[in-house]
C-alpha cells in the first residue's frame, strides 16, 4: 500500500502574534478571535496566541514524528523500539516552539 505525501505549505512556520508565517515570510494562515454565541465572555488573546504556535509548530511535529518512525530501531526478540536521539530531539523542539518557551527551556 503506498501512502499518499501531505500536501501543505512547507515549515519551518513562525508565529506572529496571532499570524502563522512561512519561512519567505508569506502568510500561512491566521488564528481568529474567538466568538462565543450562547454568553457573553471576552476574548482572551493570549489563546489566540498558543493557538498560533501551536499550528505554527505543526511541519516541526509532522518531520519529527516521520523521522522518529523512519528511525526505529526495533528489537523483535524483547519487542522494544527506540528512536534515534536526532529524532526525539527534533521531537522536543518542536513542542518548545508550541509552547512558546525559549530554546533549551
């Protein structure tokens, strides 16, 4: 079975505020404010904000999980898999940035 490449515009992305750019700075999508119709409660722009790096960390998440799968390393014998430390580093990189913490926090 041969499985089908996703089709999206190519990371690393960068949020902005409540922007998602791409690496030639073009605009990739945009977080809206919230609309709450059954009450009335304020928008809070700080969600808006972790919305926007978490969809801008999305390529980083997608590449780390294809190479954590294309780099296991598999024991059949005591069925235990590890993965690469290239892999789960590029993994924890890619949750800092949709976090929004500093590199190496």
């Amino acid at each position: 079975m041969e499985t089908k490449q996703a089709q999206h515009t190519p990371g690393p992305w960068k949020a902005d505020g409540t922007e998602i750019y791409n690496q030639d700075g073009n605009l990739v999508a945009g977080v809206a404010q919230q609309m709450f119709v059954s009450e009335t409660r304020e928008s809070d722009e700080s969600i808006e904000r972790a919305n926007a790096r978490l969809i801008a960390a999305a390529p980083d998440y997608h590449a780390a999980v294809e190479a954590m799968f294309d780099g296991a390393i598999s024991s059949a014998a005591d069925k235990r898999m590890a993965v690469t430390f290239d892999a789960w580093n590029a993994l924890m990189a890619a949750h800092i940035k949709a976090e929004g913490k500093p590199d190496g926090a």
